[in-house]
C-alpha cells in the first residue's frame, strides 16, 4: 500500500482538504510533513508530522520515510527532484506530474528565475490558486490513487 507524503508547509488549505477525502476514500495512508502544526481533522489514516525549523528539515524527513511507490505532493523542486531519484511519483498541488523526464528542466528555470531574481530583475511569483488548479488536481490526485491503491 502507497503512502502519501505532503510538503504541507506551502500546501494550499483546499488541496489539504482534497488530499484529507480522498486518503479517507481510499483508505490510504496520508501524512502531512511542516515545521509547525497543520490542522487535520481526527483521522485513522491522516497524521501531521511535525519537524525543527531547520532549513529542509520536512524536505528531509520525508526523503527519509518515503518508499519508491509513494506519491510526494510538493511544489518543492529540489524535494521532489531527491524523491524522483529515490522512485517516488510526485505531484503539484495543481495536479502537475514531475518526473524524470522533466524535473531537470524545471529546475534549471528556477535556478535561471533566482538568478534574475538575485540581479534584481522583478520575475512576479507564482500566480493565485484557482478553481481551476483544484479542479485538476483533485482529479490527478483521484487518478494516482486510482491506479495504485487496491
């Protein structure tokens, strides 16, 4: 059986509410990495972890725990780059897949982004989340747990 893992520290409220139905849907255990405390409802299989304030040290203990049929929910290039490398599906809190064939190329753009970002040329952040990313990632979501839980 799959677990899944959130990078919950920057996880948008009403992906943790889509992620929260369908690990209890599905019976599947779910367990929500921060470095401070993340309101979950009572849950046999939904659990928080919470972890020191050190840099990456969620990004770290879920590397740690995860095994390669996991799914890792992160917008978290580096994190999800070490959980590919270790077999682990990722997903976005937007529904997208990262995975070999296109997390080196994201991660080279992030780095060109900060650089210009570190030159100080203004590059905006990332835009708001729409119902739109809800909807597509509730439904990657419904489709992963769909074709590895049984």
């Amino acid at each position: 059986m799959p677990n899944l893992w959130v990078d919950a520290d920057a996880c948008p409220r009403i992906a943790r509410e889509i992620i929260v139905r369908a690990a209890e849907r599905t019976a599947t255990p779910t367990t929500f990495v921060a470095n401070h405390q993340i309101p979950l409802p009572p849950s046999k299989w939904v659990k928080g972890l919470t972890v020191s304030h050190g840099f990456d040290a969620a990004d770290d203990e879920i590397v740690d725990r995860l095994a390669e049929q996991d799914l890792v929910i992160t917008s978290d290039l580096p994190l999800a780059m070490a959980a590919i490398e270790r077999g682990a599906s990722v997903m976005t809190s937007r529904g997208e897949a990262l995975n070999e064939s296109n997390i080196r190329a994201r991660v080279q753009m992030r780095d060109f982004m900060e650089t210009l970002r570190a030159s100080g040329e203004h590059t905006g952040g990332p835009k708001g989340y729409s119902d739109v990313d809800r909807r597509e990632f509730a439904n990657a979501l419904d489709r992963w747990l769909a074709r590895n839980t049984s």
